[in-house]
C-alpha cells in the first residue's frame, strides 16, 4: 500500500539527493538558523548546530514511514473482519414472542389466552362462558372480578369501602373469630362462631394466633381491640363499623359472613377487587354473583367522585387470563 510522504520527509530526500549537510543549511557565522532553512526544513530546526545529525533524522523519518505503514495494514484487515461477520441467530421458543410479559407465561397460559380476544370488550354472560373454559388447572379456582374506579383514595371523600352479600355463596368455608364478654359470649357460641374469647383471645392474638378468616368484634371490646392494629390491620382483619365486623347483633353478623359475606376496599391505585364464587359454581350463579359485586360497588359511590365512575372492569379465574367487559351493557344487565 503507498504511503503519501510528508512535507518534512520530501525535504529531507531532496536534500540527500543534493548531497547537502547540516551544515550547509546554517551560517557559519551564526548557528542559529535563518529564516529560509526555518521555513524550508521545519523538522532539521531541532537538530541545529549539531553535526553528523542528518543520518538520525532520515532515521526518524524512515521509523514514522513504517508506523504509518503499519497502521494503515491493521486498519485495513479490521475493515476487512468486520465485513464477514455473521448475521444474528433468529430467536426461537418463547424468546422469539413479542410481548416480553409472555415470555415468562407458562404453555399452558399461552394455549389458554388464545381463546379471547385481547382488546375486545365482551357482554357479561359470554364472558362467565368464557371464564369457566379458561380454567383448566387441577384444583377449583376462584373466580375473580376487578374494577377501575374514577377516585383517588389519598382523599377521605374517595374512598371506598364496603360489603356484599353474595346470594350464592363464596364457596369457601369461612372461620369466624368473635371478641366479646358477658352475655355475647354465649351469644356467639349458640350462632355458630369458631372461636370465642375475650381478653384471653386478644392475648393469643398478640403471641401470633392468627387461624380465623373474619373477627367480629362487640362494640364494648372496641378499647381493647385498639391495640391490636399493627398485627391485624396489615391483614385485612382489624373489625371496622363499616365493614360489618363491629356490631351488636353479632348472631345476624356471624350468619352473614358464614354465608357469603364478602367485605371489599379500593386499593390505592383506585382498583377494587372482589371475589364472587368458584369455577365448579353454573353459570347462573355466577351471574347472580357478578350482579350482587356490581350493584354494591354502583350503590357505595363515593361522595367525592366525580365525573365517569367506572373506567374499566375485567374479570378472571385465578390461573387465568383476564377478561374485558362492556362497561355500559354491564350496569344496565337486566337477569
């Protein structure tokens, strides 16, 4: 490969072809260079005045020749590897999905979320139907309802949080706590609670006993129940007026959660979720399920909630994929 002489390097060859020295490019009487061998060999400027410096120079500048040389071959041969690289490997099995999502889905996630369309909106009946087909693994799952709500709970006017009675059960078997004293002991034994005690049951409580599902507790242990807030509060299962679970009438309020009593709260994001039965319930009790979680949500409305209500409601089996629903078919449903 020819490589393009510099300046200083043609200099240097014409002055060996004059046969010219260090010296002659100097005055004698003044061995500092003039101004025409400054301009005409910028690179011999550095070795003036001393003698025999010529050959070191030609040196030099055969030495930068070859690094030049040398260089321009490596580049050259680094073009060239780059060229023959080879193409990337086409992805294959779940790597190749274009959802990143879905490449953590089982096979059998994928198979069952065919069945659905992602972005459409189905009625609610054909929707259940279609809930009921998607739930396939081996042990009888819940089946689930999630709304989006219009309301932001950091306000006191926009929270949500209330109960539904589901006609046709949960179909979970529900262990009832009870905290009271005197005559609503007895009371509650006779209504078929599970577990019955007073200060004796809060003292367990706080030792970790946590084997109930629901506490219901007597306004008059509400004092008592107060301390108890770090430890139950995180699970669900402090007693709340509005929740049902601090009453008087605590035989009507043990039958109501034996039977399908469901306490629900929007979450911060504004989300509700409730369950409303099992997937070896018919479809029929389902609906009427649905129906009950629905008309307890429209009925509860925040005060402070304003514009549209409901933003959007889906529903699903444990396992499975969820399930849009029309919003405005949904709230005007007539069974």
């Amino acid at each position: 490969m020819a490589v393009c002489a510099t300046h200083s390097s043609l200099m240097i060859a014409y002055a060996a072809s004059k046969d010219l020295t260090i010296p002659s490019l100097f005055s004698s009487a003044n061995p500092r260079p003039n101004k025409l061998s400054v301009a005409l060999y910028p690179p011999l400027v550095l070795l003036a005045g001393r003698r025999g410096s010529f050959p070191v120079v030609v040196s030099a500048v055969a030495a930068e020749a070859d690094v030049d040389t040398e260089d321009a071959e490596q580049n050259e041969g680094t073009s060239t590897a780059t060229a023959v690289l080879d193409p990337p490997k086409p992805k294959k099995g779940k790597a190749a999905l274009l959802l990143k999502r879905d490449r953590t889905r089982s096979k059998r996630f994928l198979e069952i979320q065919k069945l659905r369309e992602t972005k459409k909106e189905y009625d609610v009946k054909t929707a259940i139907s279609l809930l009921k087909q998607t739930a396939n693994t081996r042990f009888v799952e819940s089946v689930e309802a999630h709304f989006r709500l219009n309301i932001d709970p950091k306000y006191n006017d926009q929270q949500l949080r209330a109960t539904v009675s589901l006609p046709k059960g949960t179909g979970q078997t529900v262990k009832v706590a009870v905290l009271a004293q005197g005559e609503k002991v007895d009371e509650a034994k006779n209504a078929g609670a599970d577990i019955v005690g007073s200060d004796d049951l809060i003292e367990q409580i706080k030792g970790g006993f946590m084997e109930f599902d629901k506490l219901i507790a007597s306004p008059d242990m509400m004092v008592k129940v107060a301390g108890l807030g770090k430890i139950l509060g995180p699970r669900g299962l402090m007693p709340n007026p509005k929740a049902g679970t601090v009453t008087a009438n605590i035989p009507q309020a043990i039958e109501e959660f034996k039977k399908g009593k469901v306490e629900f709260r929007a979450d911060k994001t504004g989300i509700v979720h409730i369950p409303f039965g099992k997937v070896n319930f018919t479809e029929e009790d389902l609906l009427v399920n649905f129906l009950a979680a629905v008309k307890s949500v429209e009925t509860n409305k925040p005060k402070g909630a304003k514009g549209v209500y409901w933003k959007s409601a889906h529903i699903c089996s444990s396992m499975g994929p969820s399930i849009k629903l029309n919003i405005r078919e949904m709230i005007d449903f007539k069974p």
